[in-house]
C-alpha cells in the first residue's frame, strides 16, 4: 500500500519548492487525458483537491516521491 495523501503532498510540496521558477510550466502529470504542470499540480495539492489527490498519487506511482 501506499503512502498516506498528507505524506504525499509534503514530498510534492518539498519537491515544488526546489523546482526553479523558469520548469515550473513543465508537464509532470496527465489525468484523465489532460496535462498538468508543476504550477497546475502545486495549485490542486495544495488546495487539497480530489484532482490533487489523483496528481500526487500519480506522481507516487511513476516513483517521484522515492524515500532513502
């Protein structure tokens, strides 16, 4: 089983943070056919959306969110 979604989005957000302002338009997650950039998904997760939810869980399956 996965990680929790607060877990989740603490890694999402720590991971944000250190994107530089000029990739944040970058794609990093297609839902339902449509594309969302570090700046869509940071609004989603952080707003604590159900599509946020589905970012972050995305996000954990493709392994962003790697511990160790």
């Amino acid at each position: 089983m996965g990680l929790n979604n607060e877990v989740l989005r603490a890694y999402f957000l720590k991971a944000y943070a250190s994107v530089p302002d000029k990739l944040r338009e970058d794609i990093i997650a297609i839902i339902d056919d449509s594309p969302y950039s570090w700046n869509a998904a940071f609004v989603e997760v952080n707003g604590k959306t159900q599509l946020g939810d589905k970012i972050i869980r995305k996000l954990e399956e493709i392994g962003m969110f790697k511990q160790g």
